[in-house]
C-alpha cells in the first residue's frame, strides 16, 4: 500500500476514534483528559516511520474494528486492500462490516457493493451478481452496480441478460449503447449460426442492424447467412458494401467473397472485388491476395510484378519472402535454390513473430481479430495494423 494512505487515514482515524470516545466517556460523566483513543496513531505512526507499513496497517485496522462509527473510513480501506490485491482481507473486512448491527440502509448498499467487486475480482461471479442486484435496488447504487452486472455477464458469455442490463443503463445514462448491444446482438447471432439455426441468427443480425445501421461485424455476418442459404450474389453484394463504409474489416471478408465467387464460378467476381478494395485501401495484405490469386489462375508473370513493385516501392518483407519463393521455383541451380530457401526461412520466422492487430485504446496487439480487445475489454477497438508498423 502506498504509505501516503496511511499519512492520510491515520490522523483521520485517530481523531474520529478521539472523538467517539470523548462523547462517551462525558455522556458517563468520565473525566476525557489523557484519553488513549491516539494511541494507534501514534503506535501507526511509528511503525509508518519505520517503513513497516504492513503492520501500520494492522494497528489502524484494529483500531478502527473497535470504533463503529468508522464505516466510511473502513470502507475506504477494503477498496484500498482490493486495488492491492488482498482480495480476502477486502472481503473479510466488508463480510463484517454487513454483519453489523444497527447498519442504515444507505450504509448497508455501500458495504453490499463493495463485497460485490471484491467477490467479482475474486472470480465469484454469481455471488457478486446477487449482491449487485441488491445493491441495484438503492437509487445511488444502480448505475455502478448496473455497469458492474454488464462486466459480469459479458464475462459468462451471457449476451441476453447484458443485452438487458445494457439497455437499462442506457435510458438511465443518456449515453450511446446501442454500439455496444449491438455487439451483443452478434454475439447471439454467431451462437446461433454454429448450432446451425440461421433463421434465429438472422433476426438477431437485424437486431443489431437496427440499433447500429453501420455496424461492419452485422454485415458480414447478413452476407454470410446469405451464402449459407445459397445466395452467394446477394453475399457478394452486401460484402462489397464494406468496401466504402469499412476498408479496414475487408481483409476479414476477402476469403468470403472468394468462396461465393467459387461457388458462382465467377473468378471475374473476386478479382473485380479485390481490385475495388485495394483501390480504395493500398492494403498490402489484399495486394499479396492478389498475387496469390494471378499465381492460381496462371498469371505467374503478373504476379511477380506485383511482388516488385511491393519490394521496390513498400520494401515490404512479405512481399520479398513471396518473390523468393518464386525465384527459388524458377531456378535450376540446385545452390542458388538453397540461397533463397535459407532466405525465406529468415524472412518467414520474422514475419511468424509479428502481430498483425492492435487496439486503438489500450495497444494491446494480437494475431487475429477481436471484436472486443482481450486487454481493456473495449468493443470493436481492433483493427489490423499497417505492415509497417508491424516490421518495425
């Protein structure tokens, strides 16, 4: 614990405890001068001083167990030993805390939400769930308690009570959710599309349509519920929406189209696609597809022009460990062909080793794509990273 906590409490609760005694003893008539009620200030004090601030700690909790007008200091206190990690004194501390007798209301919704985080950093999910909706039934209480039930429920995976618990917080804030339940909506929809009920996945993505018109995760999924149903030219044409109102999801959509365009047996379809898309992105990610599909349809030369251009213009690693690639095919000489696989075993374990995604909130950086960033648990703050970024 940072010991400036304790400068600041002790002396706090030295003369609230000062106090609360003094009021006794005169109400009994008992003579207040000399009063032992700073001891543990003083006692706090020196152990502070002498960097024991652990047992500093000990003497002011124990001082301020015996004063039962301390709640707020004590409060103040379990939120201290949650934020350093001792979970369990932070629950012991507020478990007797609700075990008081006498507790106003107001003072009995403080100490119910503060068990409530400690059980939910503990991991006890449904305990801290209970106690929240306790806690809820205070006016004062509802909005953190409703912000920490949509922690909880995102974390269990249950979209439908965060879809409820968001809308509530929603009206009652006045601030814009509906991106967020949005994502919740999506959530359903992808469940529902692995157990195969794509009707039901269907109404959700047009939940999510309605809250969030331009939700790009809501598209994609409308096109592939599209393709699964056969209808791979509608699929294409919501994708390539994508292109003016989301250039920086087409990476994730690109295999799609091909796949309806194969099943349309209309190469012409993913190549004009892709030609849109790199026109509007310059993604180097797209114009390596693009070599990859010249190489499939036996464009080699064409390709290897791309690659080039990538080379001498980006000096990009990945288009160079593509272009080795086709010199080493290209080459007769046993030795040289050795060169440029030694070469691309290089340039490959350089590029293994990168992140290709990165949150715009908290930086975290992954391989794939996640619609909520695993470090800050921000929605739809992922996005793919420039290549060179990722080769710096």
């Amino acid at each position: 614990m940072d010991p400036i906590w304790l400068v600041l409490l002790l002396p706090v609760a030295a003369g609230s405890g000062w106090l609360a005694a003094r009021y006794r003893n005169v109400a009994r008539g008992k003579d207040t001068s000399g009063l032992p009620a700073t001891t543990a200030y003083f006692k706090s004090l020196n152990f502070l001083l002498t960097e024991q601030h652990d047992k500093a700690l000990d003497v002011l909790v124990q001082a301020l167990e015996e004063q039962d007008e301390d709640l707020e200091i004590q409060l103040a206190l379990g939120g201290l030993f949650r934020r350093r990690g001792e979970i369990e004194r932070a629950t012991q501390l507020h478990q007797a805390l609700i075990a008081r007798a006498g507790l106003s209301p107001e003072h009995k919704g403080q100490v119910l939400f503060e068990l409530a985080n400690d059980y939910y950093k503990a991991g006890l999910l449904d305990r801290s769930e209970n106690l929240l909706l306790e806690a809820a039934g205070r006016k004062e209480l509802l909005e953190p308690s409703l912000h920490l039930l949509v922690q909880i429920y995102e974390s269990e995976k249950e979209w439908k009570s965060a879809i409820g618990v968001a809308g509530r917080l929603d009206k009652l804030t006045g601030g814009d959710l509906r991106v967020v339940i949005a994502q919740y909506h999506c959530e359903l929809a992808e469940r529902e599309v692995s157990a195969g009920n794509y009707p039901l996945a269907q109404a959700e993505v047009a939940e999510a349509l309605v809250l969030d018109p331009s939700c790009a995760r809501a598209r994609i999924l409308e096109g592939r519920l599209q393709a699964l149903s056969g209808n791979h030219l509608d699929a294409v044409s919501s994708w390539s929406g994508l292109v003016g109102d989301h250039p920086e999801v087409l990476c994730e959509v690109v295999h799609l189209v091909k796949s309806s365009s194969s099943a349309l047996g209309s190469l012409s379809l993913f190549r004009g696609f892709l030609d849109r898309a790199i026109a509007a992105t310059g993604d180097e990610r797209l114009k390596l597809i693009l070599v990859d599909h010249l190489a499939a349809t036996g464009s080699e030369q064409e390709a290897e022009k791309v690659l080039l251009k990538l080379v001498n213009e980006a000096a990009s690693l990945p288009a160079l460990h593509r272009l080795l690639k086709f010199r080493e095919l290209d080459t007769a000489d046993s030795q040289i062909s050795a060169d440029y696989r030694l070469l691309r075993h290089v340039t490959g374990k350089s590029l293994s080793d990168r992140t290709g995604y990165e949150c715009r909130f908290c930086g975290f950086q992954g391989r794939s794509l996640h619609w909520q960033c695993p470090g800050c648990r921000s929605w739809n703050t992922t996005s793919a990273r420039p290549f060179s970024a990722i080769l710096n």
